[in-house]
C-alpha cells in the first residue's frame, strides 16, 4: 500500500485505514507478536503501556499505528 498524501486530514484518514488492516488480524487476541502469511512480516499488540525494553535486534521497521480508544 502506498500512502499519498499531501494534507493533514488525508494522512490521518490514511493511518486509520492501516490501523482497521491491523485490527483485523489481531482483533480479539491478546498481547503479542502475532505472525501474517506474508514472509517476514509481523503484527504486534499491546492494549497497555509497557517499560522501556533495551535489546539488540536485525535490521527493521517499525510502524505504531494506534487505533481507537
């Protein structure tokens, strides 16, 4: 998926339509890492704040996408 966007309000309607994609493969689950047919590619959720977490991992991204509270 590519996000264009070019305003405020279209970046944030974007980020909403990725956090209804998200959702919907960790809806009803618990925290986690959960993993998706796509190689690679992994979902985590968390519903409350956790501590600061100090590691070493192989090179990623990360994207927080933040639903509904």
């Amino acid at each position: 998926m590519t996000i264009k966007a070019r305003n405020h309000e279209a970046a944030i309607a974007r980020c909403a339509e990725l956090a209804t994609l998200v959702d919907r493969h960790t809806v009803g689950k618990k925290n986690g890492i959960y993993t998706t047919a796509i190689d690679s590619l992994e979902f985590t959720r968390e519903y409350e704040p956790i501590s600061v977490i100090t590691g070493v991992s192989e090179l990623l991204l990360g994207i927080v996408v933040q639903g509904t509270k």
